[in-house]
C-alpha cells in the first residue's frame, strides 16, 4: 500500500506551461486527505519566485528541494540538508569574479555582486526575461541578498548561474570537474549550472524522508521526467515517468503515466489511492 508519494514538478506534476491545475492541486488535497503523505521532489529552490505555478504550495506537505539538499516538513521548517564545503564556494567565487554566481541557503538567495549587475545578467536569459514580465521584477528577486560578503556564508546549498559565453562556461565546468570531491552539477546543459555538495541527488533526500516518517520504502511511489530523477525512479520499486519524460527516465522508471500535459501523474495518484482503498477493504 502506498503512504508517501514524492513527485518532481517542472515536467511531470505541473504542465507543460510549469503551472499546476485545479485537478491536480485537489490531487494533492485527496492524498493528505487519505492519510497519506505528498512530497515535491525538485531542482527548484523554492523560495518566493521558484514558488510561481505551484497552486498547492501552502499546503501541508514536504518539500524535497535544490536536487535534495534540502528538506522541509508540513511547517516549512527545516529537517534535512547538506551543504556545500565552504572553502569550495569561496574558491569558486574568488576564481570566477565576473560570474554572477546566486549562492542558494534556506534563508535566501545570495549574490556577490549588485543588484544592477545581476539582473542584467539575468535580462540575457530569454528565461528569467519571460518570468519577469510574467510576474515582475520585485517578485522575481524577492529573497534575493545583493552585494553579500560570501565569506561570511556557511550554508550554501545550491550555486546557480547562468553564463552565455562559451569559453567561460566551460572554463567553469572544467573546474567543476577539478573539484568533484566535493560538489556535482545538475545542470540541464553547457551554459546552465545547479551545483550541489557530492552525493546530493533526489534519492538520498527521499530515502532520508521515508525513514524519517517510518515509511517502508515499499511503500514508497516516486514519480519524474528528468536525469536529475533518474536516481530516484532506479532506486523505488513503485518509480513512475510521465509519457512525455526523458528516454533515461523512461528506461529507468518500472512505468511509463500519462502526460503533464494531461495531468497523468495526478490521475495515476488518484488511481492508487483508488487502489489502496480496494486492498484496505479486502
């Protein structure tokens, strides 16, 4: 029977357009309601603007973030996370001064530089353009931190950035490679980073969350499209890829749900719960 569904966003809860339905904001309702648990298992850091899209976010449910360096209960307090090593950010920042590194903590989004510089390097991003026009640049740097002294940072969970030039970005994936020992980056391609600490991944965080709710991981329904999800749907026996993820996810989930277009995900939980009221009845 299944208690804990844990489930990516971008892709495979939300839609295509990163927005998540009415059907599947009652989805997760039906889950909390049944007893269970609902978890999102995401790249995202979910701070103000990483929350955009997600209609369902203030309900009680856990939240796997930044690839699983962080962890928060129904209170959004905090319960897991690994940081990266701080000498490693400080070398980082002091190797790549031009770069406009956001050095993610559970407080906040932390930036070196100013709040000029940085947004335009964000404004050359088509991305982070359409987002602000779409809802504002004062919703989109909210818990944002400028002009910080990185030295005095020691929780650093998740570095991002987005750099254009290529010489430069390979530069910096170059030492990335360098320093492996001590972090890894999830990064969708050459230009985009999400670097966390070595051995961060979806999985760890998730098998930390079923053992700290008492949760068999039997008992366990994971759900992605991406290779950041790969881990995860490899490890669970009840792992799950919507129609339209990935090849590796699909190849590495035990069955292929419908579409986040059609909130595949969703109907597969409701189906579930479907099924666990069937076996409870028996």
């Amino acid at each position: 029977m299944i208690k804990l569904f844990i489930s990516d966003l971008d892709g495979t809860y939300l839609n295509h357009l990163h927005i998540s339905t009415k059907y599947a904001k009652e989805t997760v309702f039906e889950v909390i309601n049944d007893g269970k648990e609902f978890v999102i298992a995401t790249g995202r850091h979910l701070h103000k603007n990483h929350q955009v899209g997600i209609n369902f976010f203030n309900a009680p449910i856990y939240k796997i973030a930044m690839n699983g360096a962080i962890i928060w209960d129904k209170q959004h307090q905090v319960i897991y996370k690994k940081a990266i090593d701080s000498v490693f950010v400080q070398t980082l920042v002091n190797t790549f001064p031009d770069v406009s590194f956001e050095l993610i903590t559970h407080k906040g989004v932390f930036v070196s530089v100013s709040r000029f510089s940085h947004i335009r390097a964000m404004l050359k991003n088509k991305l982070s353009i359409k987002a602000i026009v779409k809802y504002g640049l004062a919703l989109w740097t909210k818990d944002y931190f400028f002009e910080t002294d990185t030295t005095r940072l020691d929780d650093v969970l998740m570095i991002s950035c987005r750099i254009g030039k290529e010489t430069k970005a390979q530069a910096v994936k170059a030492f990335l490679k360098e320093h492996s020992e001590f972090v890894m980056d999830y990064g969708p391609n050459v230009h985009n980073f999400e670097i966390v600490a070595t051995g961060v991944n979806k999985q760890v965080a998730s098998s930390w969350l079923a053992k700290h709710l008492n949760v068999d991981e039997n008992d366990v329904a994971v759900y992605g499209n991406d290779l950041n999800d790969v881990p995860m749907l490899q490890h669970f026996k009840h792992s799950f890829a919507p129609d339209n993820a990935v090849e590796l996810a699909k190849i590495a989930a035990k069955q292929v749900v419908g579409s986040c277009e059609r909130d595949g995900v969703a109907k597969h939980i409701r189906q579930t719960l479907q099924h666990n009221t069937e076996m409870e009845s028996e």
